[in-house]
C-alpha cells in the first residue's frame, strides 16, 4: 500500500486510480476531513512488485496540475513499559476523516 500526498484539493479517488492504472491498483482513495480533501490517500496493488513500479515510476510525477510524493504506508511499532515492541497498524484515516468512495467525475472543488 503506498501513501499518496501533496494531491490537488479536487483529486477523488477515481483520479488516483487513473493515475494508476497501468499498476493494476486494486484500490484507491482519497482522505476527506470534515468534507475537505485532505490532500492525501492510499492506493493498494495486488503485488509488491506492482506497487513497487508505481512507487519508483510515478513518484513526482504530476497529476491535476501537482506533483505526487509517494512513500511506503509503514506499520508503527509501539515500545511497551517493559521494553517489548509490538506492532500496531496505523489507520487509513486520521480521526474524523472520511474516504471518498466516489466515482463522480466532475465533484466540485470545495476546499477554499
């Protein structure tokens, strides 16, 4: 799963998913807060290797007028009291965020 960001405040994740299409996305999506875009999402491939593609290909690259900075979506390690470390998966979204899931083409741009 890759972490998409510096995106244009009227990307919706059909976007994403254009953008990345020739590397067989099996999902993308943008994060709204509070109805805004949050500039940012995940794109998830079936494989590494596709994901990898994607990653060293498109990262920089420009959709709708802005350069995409691309990185590895990471799992965070907790460090206990005692000393033991355990994993803990971050979440797609932060608090009060929503995923857009929509397939409208032409959503208006809202963010101000």
């Amino acid at each position: 799963k890759l972490y998409v960001s510096n995106l244009a405040w009227k990307a919706r994740s059909n976007n994403l998913k254009e953008f990345f299409a020739q590397y067989n996305p099996v999902s993308a999506n943008v994060v709204f807060d509070d109805k805004k875009s949050a500039g940012y999402g995940f794109v998830s491939f079936g494989t590494k290797e596709e994901a990898e593609s994607a990653l060293s290909e498109l990262e920089g690259k420009e959709l709708m007028g802005r350069p995409v900075l691309l990185r590895w979506r990471e799992d965070k390690e907790v460090v206990k009291a005692d000393g033991e470390v355990e994993g803990v998966k971050v979440s797609d979204q932060p608090e009060g965020a929503v995923i857009d899931n929509s397939a409208e083409e032409d959503a208006e741009d809202k963010q101000e």
